[in-house]
C-alpha cells in the first residue's frame, strides 16, 4: 500500500523510535499537564522555515550608511518607528501583527546543527535524541482522547521538506511530510473498495499489534509497550493509513476551501499560489492556513535559497524577498481577516544569520552571534522591536535572546506554560529532568519564569 519514500522515511527515523525506553515515558506523563490548556485555546503554530540561513541583516535589522549595510534600504511598516527592507511591502503593512527579536544569539554556524538547534531547542546531542517544537505540540494534541478518536490529518505536518525529528517522544510524533503543496501526499489514494481497505486495515492493526512487546507498568498495574522498532514501525505506517482512510483529504486541495466552496482566484494570487508569481512557498503558505483551520497543531512550510555566499542582493530583490512577501504577508492579514491569528502563532526562523561584513564576493557568510526572527499572533504582542545590535552588527548590543528564551515566548503564546509545576515528573530518555523550553534542572522556578520575553508576551 505504501510506496519506497514511506518506507525510506521509517528506515531513517526507526533508530529514534527505538531509544525511548521507560524515562521517556514519564516525560510523556508529564506533558499530560498541558494537553488541556492546548485543547481548550485551539491554537495552532505556524513555522516559516528559511532554508540556508537568512540574512536577517537585510530584512529586520538594517544598517543603512554604514560599510555593512548593503545596498536595500529601510522602509516604514504599520508598527511606528519600526523599519524594514523595501522589499517586504505586503509584511511590512502587517506589522500591527509582527514583532521583531533582533537580539537573538545562537551557537551553531554549520547547516545541519543550527537547523537541528533552531528545531529542536537544544545542539545534537549524542545521548540524547530531543523532540522538535512540533512534536511536543503533537503530543500535547494527542492527549484528548475523545477528540483523537476522529482524528484523521496529523498533528504535525511539513510542506516542502522535513526539518524536525520527534526524538525521544517516538515516531508517533514525527512530522508528516507533504512534498507539493497543492497536491495530496503520495500514496494517500486507496488501491482498493472501501470493503477491502477496512480488511487490510484489520489485518495491519492485527499484524503489527503482535510484533509489539510489552513489559510490566509501573507498581503493577497493566502493562505498557516496550518502545522498540517494531512500534516505530507501526507508527509510520499507521499514520500513512489514516490518511488513505481519511474523510478530510481535501485539505489538501488549494482550489476548495474546508466548506467546500470555492477559494477565491483573486487570494490565491495574493498568497503567490497562482498566476505569474506562483511559487511552492506561496501555496504551502496557503495550505498552512487551511490545515491550522482544519485543526493541525503545527504547519512547518519552507523556502529554501538563503545561502547567498555571493551576489546577495539582486537574489534578495528579484528572487528570495518577492516570494516570501507575497506568502508572508498574505498568509498573516488572511488568518487576521478570518479571526483566527488570535489563535495561531507564527514564527519565522531559519539556520541562523548571516554575517554583517560584505564578504569579497558582494555576499554574505554564516553567523549565529547576532541575528534576528519574526513572531506573531496567538497571545504574542504586535508592532514591537525587541531588542537591538551594534550599529555594525557584530554584537548583540542589549536585551540578549537564546533560543530557549524564544522558546518560551512562542509556547506562551500558544497559552502554554513552560515552566510547569510539576516539572519533576518531565524525564528524557535518560532520566534526566527535561524543559520544553529551558535546561537549568536545579533552578526555582522564578528563575525559569524568566525564559520568555515579557515585552511580547505577559
């Protein structure tokens, strides 16, 4: 039923499946807390994931009349005294919603560990497997059980490429990837009658219940599956069933709206979905605001070109900054004209910055020290500058972020707690007291109360 990228996704993710042991269920028991308060807010979390690191320089934190500065300039956005590239027109009239972090300071300058870092919250770590932002908004949806009992569209789910692993939480949790927005997921189309498909479905269900282990629960009481690779298995596989089996498969479907009435031509242009600036990012931006509305926890979408080690700016102007206006822009006034950015958090990210120095090649390299990220909606404030750099833009100059600390701010503006009370009974898979969103395991609490930005979020 499934076809070879079903299978190629398990066998790279299988390994993660297979380390969570005992501890990482009792992270999963102490999550439990915030199930409820995710349920009752119906917020969801937008990820726009910049693909190669963005140069944020250029965007958010502009240097204008200075050797660093390029050759953009600022222009004016809703918010006063806020300034932005010229560029960015449409998100720039969005600014009411927007609010910039321009002190962030990360550690990893290499691809592959500030994507994982800016995922996941933490550097890799070869003993420890964490989960990513969206995973744990996947479980904390998973925890009611009477509305996941008619749950067929995942939790978490990625449009154009996979940047999150759900770690020590187990496959169950991992993103599910779309690859063309605008088209269904591959091999979501029934091979046969509905009558068949329920007998596979049984014999699946059958099959790979048996493969699944179980060991003794705690005190005595039942038991609890060993989580192993065999559960890994039935994870992904069960999750690609759901959606064969699903009644909501035209979420997917960029020309109808979740009423089945029509999308209008006009909005779809405006998003960069169709017509001459039609691009992938614009109808993944689209499909994002039709998933949170149909009730997915996070929506990852991304748009990949940032790593512009040489003639940075006619890319930025004539490519990279044309796309994401149009996607970016739209995709916050649409959720804010229809009511629902009150209840859906965006964040925009990528690898890390780039360098404030114009390198010999009229680029810009990697560089993590000082750069900036947007947020918005949910309980997050609008129209604030949070933070700054030096006027070269080499440091941070005040008011400096990790991203632990916006961590905490996007999980309080989901109406989420990142420091719960309870926080003995969070174990990773070593044991070990585990933060969604900080790593200080012997600090009282008024010192993890410190790990969001109160100027963005009370």
């Amino acid at each position: 039923m499934f076809g070879t990228s079903d299978r190629r996704h398990f066998l790279t993710h299988a390994a993660a499946g297979a380390a969570v042991g005992l501890p990482g269920l009792s992270f999963l028991t102490g999550l439990r807390a915030h199930a409820a308060d995710l349920k009752k807010k119906q917020k969801s979390l937008i990820i726009l994931w910049m693909s190669g690191g963005p140069t944020t320089i250029d965007l958010w934190d502009m240097k204008p009349g200075t050797t660093n500065g390029g050759e953009h300039r600022p222009k004016p956005t809703a918010a006063s005294g806020v300034l932005i590239s010229e560029y960015l027109p449409k998100v720039a009239a969005q600014f009411k919603n927007l609010s910039i972090i321009r002190s962030l300071s990360t550690t990893e300058g290499d691809h592959a560990r500030g994507t994982y870092l800016l995922n996941h919250g933490r550097s890799p770590n070869p003993l420890t497997a964490f989960p990513a932002l969206g995973s744990v908004l996947a479980y904390y949806q998973a925890q009611d059980e009477e509305a996941m009992k008619n749950a067929d569209l995942p939790a978490f789910i990625s449009v154009g490429g996979t940047r999150g692993e759900p770690g020590f939480l187990g496959m169950k949790y991992a993103p599910f990837t779309v690859q063309n927005a605008g088209q269904p997921p591959e091999n979501v189309s029934a091979p046969v009658n509905d009558a068949r498909l329920l007998n596979r479905t049984a014999a699946f269900n059958a099959l790979e219940g048996g493969l699944i282990q179980t060991v003794p629960g705690p005190a005595g009481k039942g038991t609890r599956p060993l989580m192993d690779a065999a559960l890994a298995h039935k994870d992904v596989y069960e999750k690609a069933l759901s959606m064969v089996v699903s009644t909501r498969k035209d979420v997917f479907n960029l020309d109808k709206e979740l009423d089945g009435k029509p999308i209008d031509p006009k909005l779809k242009e405006e998003y960069g979905a169709t017509g001459a600036g039609n691009s992938g990012f614009g109808r993944a931006a689209l499909l994002a605001r039709k998933l949170v509305e149909a009730g997915t926890a996070c929506v990852q979408i991304e748009l990949g070109g940032w790593d512009m080690h040489n003639n940075i700016f006619p890319q930025l102007a004539n490519q990279r900054l044309p796309v994401l206006d149009k996607a970016m822009g739209t995709l916050v006034k649409d959720l804010d004209q229809r009511g629902r950015l009150k209840d859906t958090v965006i964040v925009w990210m990528g690898d890390f910055g780039r360098t404030p120095r114009i390198n010999q090649n009229a680029g810009r390299d990697h560089y993590p020290a000082a750069w900036s990220v947007v947020v918005g909606g949910g309980n997050i404030r609008g129209g604030v500058a949070y933070g700054s750099t030096t006027d070269d833009g080499m440091q941070v100059k005040d008011k400096r972020v990790g991203v632990l600390d916006l961590y905490g701010t996007v999980y309080k503006g989901l109406g989420i707690d990142p420091t719960p009370e309870a926080v003995a009974s969070v174990r990773d898979n070593l044991g070990r007291p585990y933060y969604v969103a900080g790593d200080k395991p012997d600090a009282p609490r008024k010192v993890l109360e410190d790990l969001w930005i109160k100027d963005l979020v009370g």
